[in-house]
C-alpha cells in the first residue's frame, strides 16, 4: 500500500501529524483533510512545504511561518 | 515502490501530466515543481485538487479554474 506519513515541518526536525494517509483534499486556503486508510481524519491548517512519496512522507509548514 | 502520476482534472476527465512521481515541491504560489523517479522534472501551475495516494494520483486543476 502507498500511504504515506504526514509531518509538520519544525524547527530541527518534524512532527507526525498522521500515520497511513490514503487522501488530502483542500477545505479552502491553506486547510488540508486527511484521510487515512482506515478512513480516519483529520483538518490542518498549513501548506504544503513538499512530498516525497518513494519515502512515504508528505511535508506541512504552518502557514505564517 | 510509491510513486504517483499527476494529472489535470478537466471537465470530463483526468488528462496526464507526468508519470511516476516521487517529489512535488511549491516554488511559489501554485506553481509546482514535480520530479520524477528517474530525476525528470517539470514545472506547473496550477492547484493541488486532491491526492488518493493508494490509487496513486495526485489531481491538479489550472489556476483560475
């Protein structure tokens, strides 16, 4: 399965935001759902700083940063 | 391996865009830079529309749409 792992991009390093990501569709200007394989989810809000899907990670910066 | 293809959301379908994608960055406001797994590149413009990574896809849609 190619889910992936998103991250909130910190100072020194990066936090889970949520394991097993299947889907992330925009709520509006810069707010994300995710949903996860098991059909979990979550709304952040941030944007998107880049994906690398081969390392199964999709990368968020808070907005404001 | 977890690549993805990009495609256009148009009305009535998906056109493609690039094949095998590991690396989407933001090299601005909606413009993207995607790279593939093979280190071909290419740039875009437009809005991530939604990503169903299992099915690996990533949707965009042109800016203005």
């Amino acid at each position: 399965m190619c889910e992936a792992n998103a991250y909130w991009i910190r100072e020194g390093g990066e936090d889970l935001i949520m394991e097993a990501v299947d889907t992330i569709e925009p709520e509006g200007s810069d707010e994300w759902r995710l949903v996860g394989i098991f059909g979990d989810q979550k709304s952040i809000r941030g944007r998107i700083k880049g994906m690398r899907l081969v390392d199964h990670k999709i990368l968020f910066e808070a907005s404001g940063d």
